[in-house]
C-alpha cells in the first residue's frame, strides 16, 4: 500500500541542518509517512551520517547534482506518497505532533499550505499566507515550500522543478499551478514547520539572480499581465491607505487618539 505523504529532505553539506531535520522527522508521533534524503555528494560528513541512519529511511541518495531543484526532482521521481512535503535540510515541523494533528487535513486539493514559523537573527515570527491567492499575489510573494503538501499528481498537470534556475524555481512552479494551470488549493490556518532565513534566496549577493530568474518568469510567460500589474498594486495599496484613515477618524472621534 502506497504511503499517503511522502517526506523529502535534500541536503549538500549541511550536515548539522541535516541533523535537526532528521531528528525532527523521526521523532513525530505520527509515523505512517515515507521519508526520502536526498544528498548531492556532501563532503562534510552528511553522506557519513546518512549511512549510519539509513534504517530511519525508505530512500535515499547521496550523489552530485546540479543544484537543489535536480535533487528536488530526484525526490519527486522516487516518491511514492499521493502528497509531497519538502523538508529540506535546516528545517523541521514545529513540534513532535505536527503530522498527526493535521495528517487529516492532507487530502482533495493539490496543494495544502500552512503558516510557516520564521526565524531570522534568533527572533521568531510566523509567517501567514492569504486563503485566496492571485497573479499580483505571487508577483511579490510565494508559498512556503517547507509547509505544502503538493499532490504528487500536480506534477503531472504542471512541470517539475526548473533546474537551471538556481533561486525561485519553487515560486515558478508555485505561481505556475496556481494561476496557469489552475490547481485547487486550501489554506490551513495553522504553524506546520519552522524555517530560518539565511538560505541561497535570503543571501543579499543573490538578489540580483533571484531578480533576473523572477523577471524571466514574469515578462516571459506572463507579459500579457505585466503590462497590469502595477496598476493592480498601486490600487490596492490605495485601498489599503483608504482603510487605514478610516480607521484613524473612527478613532479620533471615538477619543481614542487626538487629532494632529
């Protein structure tokens, strides 16, 4: 019987985020899951440490690729679970029980997405994702990879993951579902897994490949929206603005604040 979600960590020479997201997996009260390690030939003693805990594993691998989105392929062409869960090294759920409190939740839509605890200089924060996604949406933002579950099927509607891309090519597959190829999706208003800034698309000296690569997407496959967008932005921050005052004359009237 095929698992219902299969768990993949890819990982190149990480070893102690390796580490974290391997205990943090194998120490779920709830353990009908698959678990994949996908290694791109680590020299820092990951593969070593893979060997001696390969029985916590249903596959794994550790040989080189050319990049994270290769290895993330790999995973997908060896998983077998119907939803995928990249959680890759660095990351882990937010505690013990994640998986079995909302295992339920895993089913009907082709992508389910959580909120994502971030943590950035030792301060933490939870990040919180809309209900209703759109174009303008993904133009500024993305979902989080270590908190969706994909349908192993959306890969099959879709693409996978573009591998000459070296930053977003978790966004273009994200904002290729939703607003190309118009995959259903839930939110589940609830903290999944915890992730910490400082990976290749958080790292100031690739903001400008991540640019390019997000450019590339947007004026390439979506033109035709481009020429709206800032329109589209620019409204809703007026809105936005619009609310906001409102807010401050309720306010003022109601005494809460004094007029300037």
């Amino acid at each position: 019987m095929k698992p219902k979600i299969s768990i993949i960590t890819v990982n190149y020479n990480n070893l102690e985020g390796l580490k974290k997201t391997v205990e943090s997996v194998k120490n779920q009260s709830f353990t009908d899951f698959e678990y994949l390690i996908i290694d791109g030939a680590s020299s820092d003693g990951s593969a070593s440490f893979i060997v001696e805990n390969e029985t916590l594993f249903d596959y794994w691998v550790s040989e080189p690729d050319s990049g994270v989105y290769q290895a993330m392929n790999k995973g997908i062409e060896k998983a077998n679970g119907e939803y995928l869960l990249f959680l890759n090294s660095g990351d882990h759920f937010v505690d013990q029980k994640a998986v079995e409190r909302y295992h339920h939740n895993i089913q009907d839509f082709d992508l389910i997405y959580f909120d994502l605890k971030v943590i950035e200089n030792n301060k933490p924060f939870v990040k919180s994702y809309p209900d209703e996604l759109s174009f303008s949406y993904f133009v500024e933002d993305t979902l989080p990879h270590p908190a969706t579950f994909i349908k192993r099927e959306a890969f099959l509607k879709t693409n996978v993951y573009k591998e000459d891309f070296k930053i977003v090519s978790d966004w273009k597959f994200f904002i290729d579902a939703v607003c190309k190829y118009n995959l259903s999706y839930k939110r589940i208003a609830e903290t999944l897994s915890v992730f910490y800034i400082g990976g290749l698309s958080s790292n100031p000296k690739n903001q400008s490949i991540k640019f390019k690569e997000k450019e590339s997407v947007l004026y390439g496959d979506y033109g035709i929206y481009m020429n709206d967008i800032q329109e589209v932005v620019t409204y809703k921050k007026i809105l936005n603005n619009l609310r906001q005052s409102r807010i401050i004359n309720l306010m003022v009237k109601l005494r809460f604040l004094n007029k300037f």
